[in-house]
C-alpha cells in the first residue's frame, strides 16, 4: 500500500508534509519541522557562512531547476520516463536522503519520474516520512530490495514483486509500452521489468546531462560547502604536528564537514613522506614526522549533498621546505595555474586535453585526468590525458554552469615525495570563478 502525501500546516513559508499510514504528532515532526533538511546544516555553518558574506541557496528553486533539468532531458531523449537507483541521482529528483552510503551497495530505495513531472519515490520500509519536507514527490511507497542480503533464495520471486510494483507506477503515467531510461538495475529485475513491454534503455547519459549545468543557488550551495571544507582545512592545518598519524588527520577533516553540515567523504586519500609517491594511498597508520610533505583530497560530500573536490599538500612542522619539496611542487602550481586559465565557455574536451600544460611524463608520474566534473559528486565530463584521447576522448564543449575541478599531482619517478594540488570552478559568461579559497603553498 503506497504512503501518500498530503498537504501539511506546519512552519509558514516551509508547507512540510504528513504523510496516511500513522498520523501521530512525531511522525508528523520527524516529516516536517524535525526533518534534517528542514533543520539544515546547522548554526555553526550558517553563522561562518554569514560573517563570509556568502547568500544561503534557495533549496526549492534548486528543487524547481532539476526537475526542469530532468524533465528537459527526457524530452531531448524521447523517453516516457526514467527510473533512479543511484543514491546520487535520487537526491538530484527528490532531494530526498536515507542512509546514503547503506544504500549503495543495498537497492533499497528507488525513484521514478514521469515526462509530465510525477515523481515516485521508493523508500526504506517505514521510512515514507523522510521526503515528507519534499514538495514535489508525489508518491512515497514502501521499496522492494531484490538483493540477496535482502531476499536470500527469494530473489528471482522477489524481482518480479519489484518488477510488477514498478511497472504499475509506469503504466498509470506512461502507458502500457512505455520508452523508459534507467540508470542502473539488476539482470532479473530488468527482465522482468522488460517483460511487462517496458522498452529500458540506458539512464545515465540522460541524469549525468541533466546534473552538468547547475542554476545559480546550487552555485551558492557549493560556495556554502567550499567555505565548510576550507574552514575544516583550516582548523586541520593549525592542528597538524609532528607525531600524529595520517588517520588522526583524516579524521579531522571528517569530523569538521560533518559539523557544518556535511554528509560524507567519498575517499580516505590522505599520505605523508614516503607514501605521497606514487598517488592514491588511503590514509594510514603511519606516523608523520617533522619536515614531511602531507597531500590529501578532500573528496568530501558537504552541506546540501554538493560535493568540495580540491587538494593540497604541506610540509609539517617546523622545517621549512627541502629544495626538492620546493622544485616539485612548483611544478604542481604551474600545472593548476596554466590549466586553470583554459577554462572558459566554448572550450571543447579535445582543446582541453591538448592545450594543458604537465610535467614530462617520462620523468613524472602524474593524476588519472587534467580536469573532471564535479557537482553531488565527480561528474561528467572527464578529460584524460593525450595518450588516452583515442581510447577515451569525448565531444563536450564548456558552458556557464558547469562546474569542474583541475587536477595536478607530480611524483618523481626517480624516487622521493609527490605533490597533490587541485582546484574547483565554475565556468561563468566570460571564464570561471574559483569556488574554494584555500592558499596553494607549502
């Protein structure tokens, strides 16, 4: 039995949202004025936010402007609708949140949308009262999880429960042999879904299109979750000495983007000394000491689920810079300050991928792209290196909107520390703004 929504009366201005199937005065709460979204990322944030002089994003008109995203893409693909089972692309529909991570690796929660704009939200059993902040899901209903943690020897049976319980949802808006984009499915529950004459295509090109081009208060939201992650950053550098492990640091930056309204970190990739070369070590045990190089991404999902993608490096204690630390790293810097001056409206992927300055290959090991996408999370479009550009090259041009990061990490082959740097922009009418302000020296 699906949980509806229906009109609320509490907090003027919010309208949240009681949803039939309980009716008490917590359940009413916890779906509107104890609703984490409603609460939002909480006074320390807000406060810093403030005293920076930075605007609070309009979340119902982001709300607005990715439905619209949504619904413009189906209509440029042709499709009836499309159906979400990634976290990610859940919230771009909804902005709904349960269990973010849990339900990555558990399809737990589901989302559909209609090309006239109904959205159905599955969710966590008993968990219909968390899109009660939402003004636009029109139906919460209780999720079919099919996994085998889930289900154990009942999967098969229970993928075509999923699969008849969606295609009721699809019918009723979309006709009986609906065109419909998917993002991700599992095997049985895609053949049973097809089997009702549901025509699946592929989904992602549809939602990463969709998320690429951001409105102006999901800018303002990434410049709120920047000031978070820097000022954690910050208060991680005044605290970094000689003695602690890499995972004391890490844990850091964790504890301070949670406390300004920050969701997760999508890495641990954090090393000092020795481990910095090569690249994507995760954070260890390892004790840093005086005169170490420390480099880090911060790979952070922060407030209003918009993702802080930049990096540093930095020499701890009280030694000032070997010359060799100095000598890489200013190739680093030279790497982001040439690239950066790409960016601009009406630069393809091919220009970016040809026209970027990095060390020379053969003597330095360098990241696994110039420049990606960043929004929720990394995002479309990714610019590998020339050597790739047969394999991997794509066809994108920049536009205003676009948010990207640029990458930089140099390691010696011959041996010694590497450096991480890695800065976040927009690209606005006439070139880009940097979206994070963070001091890029040692």
């Amino acid at each position: 039995m699906a949980a509806r929504i229906t009109p609320g009366s509490f907090a003027p201005g919010r309208e949240p949202r009681h949803l039939t199937g309980d009716g008490t005065p917590e359940y009413d709460l916890a779906a509107g004025e104890n609703h984490h979204l409603v609460l939002g990322p909480g006074v320390l944030a807000v406060s810093e936010w403030t005293a920076a002089g930075l605007r609070l994003p309009d979340l119902e008109a982001i709300r607005r402007h990715r439905l619209d995203r949504v619904r413009g893409q189906l209509e440029r693909y042709g499709f009836d609708g499309v159906l979400v089972m990634d976290p990610m692309n859940i919230r771009y529909i909804t902005d709904t949140t349960n269990m973010q991570l849990w339900v990555m690796h558990n399809a737990a929660r589901y989302a559909f949308m209609s090309a006239d704009g109904h959205v159905v939200l599955w969710d966590y059993d008993g968990c219909e009262f968390l899109a009660g902040h939402h003004e636009h899901v029109s139906e919460v209903r209780p999720a079919i999880g099919s996994t085998y943690f889930l289900a154990g020897d009942r999967f098969a049976e229970i993928s075509q429960r999923w699969a008849d319980d969606v295609y009721d949802v699809i019918r009723d808006h979309c006709g009986a042999t609906p065109r419909i984009a998917v993002d991700q499915v599992n095997y049985l529950e895609g053949q049973s879904l097809a089997a009702h004459g549901v025509i699946i295509e592929r989904g992602q090109q549809l939602m990463e299109q969709a998320r690429v081009i951001k409105s102006a208060d999901e800018i303002d939201a990434l410049r709120c979750a920047s000031h978070g992650c820097t000022e954690t950053m910050r208060e991680m550098h005044e605290a970094l000495e000689p003695g602690l492990s890499e995972k004391d640091v890490w844990a850091m930056l964790h504890a301070g983007n949670i406390r300004r309204g920050g969701e997760w970190i999508e890495t641990q990739i954090l090393a000092s000394g020795p481990r910095t070369n090569p690249w994507f070590q995760e954070a260890s045990a390892r004790i840093i000491e005086n005169g170490d190089m420390l480099a880090y991404d911060t790979d952070l999902v922060g407030a209003y689920g918009m993702c802080v993608d930049i990096s540093r490096s930095w020499v701890v204690g009280d030694r000032a810079p070997t010359a060799e630390q100095s000598r890489v790293h200013g190739l680093a810097l030279k790497q982001i300050e040439t690239n950066i001056e790409l960016l601009r409206p009406g630069v393809t992927v091919e220009q970016l991928t040809f026209e970027s300055w990095y060390p020379p290959e053969e003597e330095y090991r360098h990241y696994s792209c110039l420049f990606h996408g960043v929004g929720q999370c990394d995002e479309y479009p990714e610019v590998y290196f020339p050597p790739a550009w047969d394999d991997w090259g794509i066809d994108c041009t920049l536009e205003p909107g676009m948010v990207l990061t640029v990458e930089s990490y140099v390691g010696p082959r011959s041996g010694g520390e590497g450096v991480k740097l890695e800065e976040q922009v927009v690209i606005t009418d006439d070139g880009y703004e940097l979206l994070a302000h963070y001091p890029l020296d040692l």
